[in-house]
C-alpha cells in the first residue's frame, strides 16, 4: 500500500508516530489552545468517518489541516505558521530520534527529509 506525503508535516514525523502519543503531546496542545474535549471530538469524528485509513495518518492529515490554523489564531501567529508540525517535532523530539525505522532509514542514508 502505497501512502502519499501528508504536506506539511516531516517526514520522520509521519513515520515514528503513533496514536499512544497523544497523552505526551496533550500539554502542547493546552498551550496553544487545543484543549483535550477537541482532540476527544476529533477522535469520534475518526470513529463516524468509517474511513480505511489507519488513524495516526488520518490524525495528522486532519490536524494538519484544520487544527493548525486555530493554533495559529490562538497563538496570534500568521495562519500559515507551521506549528502543529513544530509541536510535533518538539514533543516527540526524543521519540523520533530513537524510531528504529527512522534511525535505519537515516543508517542506509534514504533521503526522507
């Protein structure tokens, strides 16, 4: 099966995450104004969507998508600032860097970045 790349959200990202991660990036999410009754929402609305799409792909699709810009007004940033892929990438900074497909794609030196 053959996913395309979600834009806007790196690579390694996309590789190492997984939906047991999100208790880590909860706090991140209170700071810029998601609160946990959100990510709960889009969690069922996961659930109604009947999609075939595994949900730590759908999760950062969608979030990508929709949660960014509100981060960005909360945040007063500009609404094209990439802070949801950056909250992920601060987070899961450590994660990501011991994700043993990340580190063998890194090793066998596959551009992923």
């Amino acid at each position: 099966m053959e996913f395309a790349k979600i834009e806007g959200i790196d690579v390694e990202i996309q590789i190492a995450f997984k939906a047991s991660y999100l208790p880590i990036l909860m706090p991140y999410f209170t700071k810029a104004g998601i609160h946990q009754s959100k990510i709960d929402s889009i969690i069922d609305e996961y659930i109604l969507t009947g999609e075939n799409v595994v949900f730590e792909r759908w999760f950062l699709d969608y979030c990508q998508k929709r949660l960014n810009s509100e981060m960005n007004k909360y945040l007063n940033r500009d609404i094209n600032y990439p802070t949801f892929n950056r909250l992920l990438k601060v987070a899961l900074s450590e994660i990501i860097e011991q994700d043993s497909t990340v580190l063998h794609l890194r090793k066998s030196k596959v551009g992923i970045r």
